[in-house]
C-alpha cells in the first residue's frame, strides 16, 4: 500500500512509461536531451578551463600564421586560424585559444584574427609531453560565455520539457 496526498490508505496507481502517450514520451526525450546536453557543455567547458590553467605553465616557441580568415556561410562565420611552429618536430597548430572556438559575434572574430595576420611570427605555447596541445593565446577567456549561455539554455530547455510532461501526466 502506498501513502498518497489524497488520504490515508489511497494508493496510486503504479507508473508505467507504456501508459504516457507519444506527446508526453516526446517531451520527456526533450528533456533528457536538454539536460544531457546542459551537462555535457559543462563538462567540456571544464575541461577547457582545466587546460586553459594548465596552459599558463607551457613554455612558449616561434611560430609562424600560415592561414587566418574569417569564413562566411549560411549557419553564420568561423574563423580559420593555422600556424606552425618547431617543438620536437615541426607542428600544424589549429587552437588559437585555450577557451574554445566559440566567438559571441562576427566582431569578437575578426577582432581576434586582426592579431594574428598570415605571416606573422607569433609565441606558440606548447604542452611539451604533447605538443600537439598548444595555442595561441591562452588567457582569453570569452569562450567560456557562449560555452556557459549554452550549457544554461540546455538546463532551461530540459527541465522546461520535462516540467511541461510532468504536468500534462494525466490530462
């Protein structure tokens, strides 16, 4: 017997997924895609964040830009950024920065590649047990705002959906 709001002794009835209609299913598929993406953006940024500090101890070399333009199609722009430099061996670098390829607006991106002109000779920081993992810049931090807005708008999206198929259980 199970104790219910509704009086001592009532019992509700057992919950069972094949009793929800395809709508509420749909809405609970949203929600766990929602916060699954919420946690998984969290998850990366963190991850950024983590590197991003172990950056600041990487010893820096000479490099050289050999690509920097900012690409314009239908889902927006992205930037293209490739530089090489000598660590152990000759390296094809394409992180720019430590916090992510997120840029909030087209500004933020050609503000960013005006640093960093085809040619130019700039300071690569290199993980030196991996110098594959290296960067440009490793302490600009405004990726991390789109990575959070993303993270947050998951959370909201997810628990919406599922708030919204808790309420309609039964109506």
């Amino acid at each position: 017997m199970c104790i219910s709001p509704r009086g001592k002794g009532d019992s509700l009835p057992p919950f069972e997924f094949s009793n929800i209609t395809m709508s509420e299913k749909l809405l609970l598929f949203h929600g766990l895609l929602g916060i699954t993406m919420g946690v998984g953006t969290a998850c990366f940024a963190a991850y950024r964040k983590r590197l991003m500090t172990e950056a600041q101890q990487w010893p820096s070399t000479r490099g050289r830009v050999t690509a920097s333009e900012l690409l314009s199609g239908r889902g927006g722009t992205s930037i293209i950024l490739y530089y090489e430099f000598a660590a152990p061996a000759m390296i094809i670098g394409r992180t720019p920065r430590m916090s992510g390829a997120q840029f909030r607006t087209e500004a933020e991106q050609r503000a960013f590649l005006d640093r960093f002109p085809k040619g130019s000779e700039v300071a690569v920081y290199f993980n030196p047990t991996n110098p594959k993992q290296n960067c440009l810049d490793r302490t600009d931090t405004s990726g991390f705002s789109v990575l959070r807005m993303l993270s947050i708008l998951g959370f909201i999206y997810g628990g919406g959906s599922i708030v919204a198929q808790l309420f309609s259980i039964g109506t």
